[in-house]
C-alpha cells in the first residue's frame, strides 16, 4: 500500500505536468498524457503491475492511454481492443438491469425478495426488499456465496435458513449475495437469461459492443492474462457469479458507460433514466453516501475521504447505515465511484458529473485499492477542477 507522502508527491507531479506548462490553456494530448503517466508510473512499477489500461473524459472529452503487458507469456502488449475483468464494477451494470426493470413495470426496489420467491415467505429473509439487495442492507448478508451452494435449489435453502444479524436497513455489511440476488430476480422478473439480458438491454443498447459476460472465441485473443503475485489468474465462475462480478470489458467501453452516467451519449430515454436512477441516495455510511451499488460524495471531495470509503474496512467490516428519507436524488456536484476486484484483475471507475470528467483505470494485476484511488485522484485533481 502507499504512503501518505507518496499520494501528496503523486498530486503534485500530475498537477505540476498540466499547471506548469499550459496556464490557462486548455492541457493537449500529450499534456494530459505527461499527467497521467506521472500518476501511473510510479505504482504500476512499486505493484508489479503487468498492464494497465487508463480511460479518461475530461470536460467531455475523451482519452485513451495503455501501458504494460496484457500477457507476460505470450508476450503480448496492452491494446485499446484488450479486455479485463472488472470484477465488482461489474455490480454497477446489474444495478442498471434492475433500475431498467423498475421503470418497465417488471419490478418494484420496494417489493420483498418473497414477491418473486414464494417459497421465501415467512421467513425473515422473504421481508428483504429489492432495494436492501442493491444497498448492502439486508441486515448482515456473507461477502460471498457459501462454498457449498452450488445451484438455486441450494441457495434458496441457504435463504430460507438464514438469520439477520442486524435489523434490515440498518447496517451496511458489503456483499456478492445481495447484488448477486438482486441481479437473479431481475432476470426472472423478465422471464429471460441474466446473461443474455445484460448483452442486450445494456452492453449493447448503451454501445459498450466489447464488454462480455462470457467471452466468445473471436475475443478470446483480446483477453488479458490476469496476475496474482506473478502468477497467471483468471476467474473462476461460481453461484453468482454472472450478476456479482463476471463482466470482461476494455477501457474504452468503460467510457462509453461513464458517459452514459453522465448523460453524455445518445441511448434510450428509459435506459438513460435507469442509468441516471441508479445516482439516487438511499443510505449513509461513514463517509459515503449509498445509491444503487454506486458510491458517492459530495464534490469536492478530499483523498482522505475517498481512501476511507474505498478501505478494507468498509469493504469487510458492517457499518451502521441511516436511511436517507426521502431518498436524495441524483446530483451533478459529486464524485461516484465503484471498485473491482477479482483475483487477477484489479479496475476503478470514477466521474463527476458536474465536471463531465471520469476516469476508468483497468489493470490485470489485483493490486491495492488504495493505489487506485490514488493514481484516479491525481489524474482527475489535475486536469478537471477542485480538490479539498
């Protein structure tokens, strides 16, 4: 992990690379480039990060840099077509299902998990709402799915037999379960494949054409090699898995996403309301703000902040979470954010809809949270406006 001086050296080198050479001017290319490989080099060489793929709009323009390998063996460099797995970024695309299926009548976030699994009720399970699943707060799900639940037979077993550790609503404990739920019901709701739904009533219809669940085999060369400490990783589908975390994609197609949270692109009315809906604040948790999967706080925001919304403890640990009543709506003046994570792959989306900047960073190495947080924080002080 990175020290505090580092992050500081970090934010003065990127803001010194723009600041020091255009004034007033609007940063060029290679201006914007100098910032960012300022704020890459440094962690991509002290994590051993293999390759890494940097997206970035700034005041609604976009950008594009590559860096490193996307395989060690073969030898093969990252490209603007290399797909990464984006881990838990991935719960944002579900989360964008699901507000789609509100708005087409499918579905209620209001509605128990019981509604669509009769079967669940009665049981304290039954009275999770829809919303819970996509806020972290059923009141105290696992982060990941028990081993031994291999099938829906089996997890709805594990659902009937569970009991909260917290009233619903009322603590955020970060979990696969809920999202990964959340995403199922959403599917049956439509009476389709969850797989074949996010193909094309979103990868498609928001024109990410290079973001897969399953990759086809004409992508399969595209298809970074993930790392794990050296060692050649990629993920291992699991009860899920699909809905939680499964989602491979490139760095411009993230973009393409980060502007249509930005209402930057042309796609359908109701898929850009879905899209906007999933900014609605729902609960508080220390520092950060809960919409639907995404994570918010008011901008400008200090890195201090960020750091600690993005730690291992918010990730691993429950958190008390109030009820925002009524919810908040969707704001411009915020910094929204998600991380991802699989064992090979490590990803950070950022954007700041005020601003029209975003950033997407993909790499195919887990490496620190932190050092993500890090190197988007620098990019984005420097070339799109306040920082505290």
């Amino acid at each position: 992990m990175i020290e505090a001086r580092t992050f500081q050296t970090l934010v003065l080198a990127a803001s010194f690379v723009v600041t020091g050479t255009s004034g007033d001017i609007a940063a060029s290319r290679q201006q914007i480039k100098a910032t960012v490989d300022a704020a890459v080099g440094p962690i991509m060489k002290r994590d051993a990060i293999p390759g890494l793929s940097v997206g970035l709009i700034v005041h609604g323009k976009e950008y594009l840099f590559n860096y490193g390998r996307a395989s060690i063996d073969p030898d093969l460099p990252v490209t603007d077509h290399t797909l990464f797995e984006i881990g838990s970024v991935s719960k944002t695309l579900t989360a964008t299902l699901a507000s789609l299926a509100q708005i087409d009548g499918h579905l209620s976030l209001s509605d128990p998990v019981s509604m669509d699994l009769p079967s669940l009720q009665g049981s304290p399970f039954g009275n999770v709402t829809l919303l819970n699943l996509g806020t972290h707060t059923p009141g105290g799900l696992p982060l990941q799915v028990p081993d031994d639940v291999r099938n829906v037979d089996q997890l709805i077993a594990y659902l009937k037999a569970w009991r909260p550790t917290y009233a619903r609503g009322t603590y955020r404990t970060y979990s696969n379960v809920g999202i990964g739920l959340l995403g199922f019901l959403t599917a049956e709701s439509f009476g389709e494949n969850f797989d074949a739904l996010m193909e094309r009533d979103i990868f498609h219809a928001i024109g990410m054409n290079h973001t897969y669940i399953n990759v086809p085999s004409s992508e399969i060369a595209d298809y970074a090699e993930g790392y794990r400490k050296g060692a050649a990783i990629r993920m291992t589908p699991g009860m899920l898995w699909s809905e939680a975390y499964g989602v491979r994609t490139t760095a411009s197609d993230m973009l393409r996403f980060v502007e249509a949270n930005m209402n930057m692109v042309a796609i359908e009315p109701a898929l850009q309301k879905a899209v906007t809906e999933t900014h609605t604040g729902y609960f508080t948790a220390g520092t950060l703000t809960q919409d639907l999967i995404w994570e918010q706080y008011p901008y400008p925001v200090a890195l201090k902040t960020l750091l600690g919304g993005n730690s291992c403890a918010m990730i691993f640990n429950p958190r008390p979470a109030s009820a925002l009543s009524p919810p908040e709506k969707p704001r411009a003046d915020v910094w929204i954010n998600k991380t991802g994570s699989t064992n090979g792959f490590g990803a950070y989306v950022a954007f700041i809809p005020e601003e029209r900047c975003g950033i997407a960073l993909l790499a195919n190495e887990s490496y620190p949270i932190p050092d993500r947080v890090a190197i988007a924080y620098a990019i984005v002080s420097s070339l799109c406006g306040a920082t505290e």
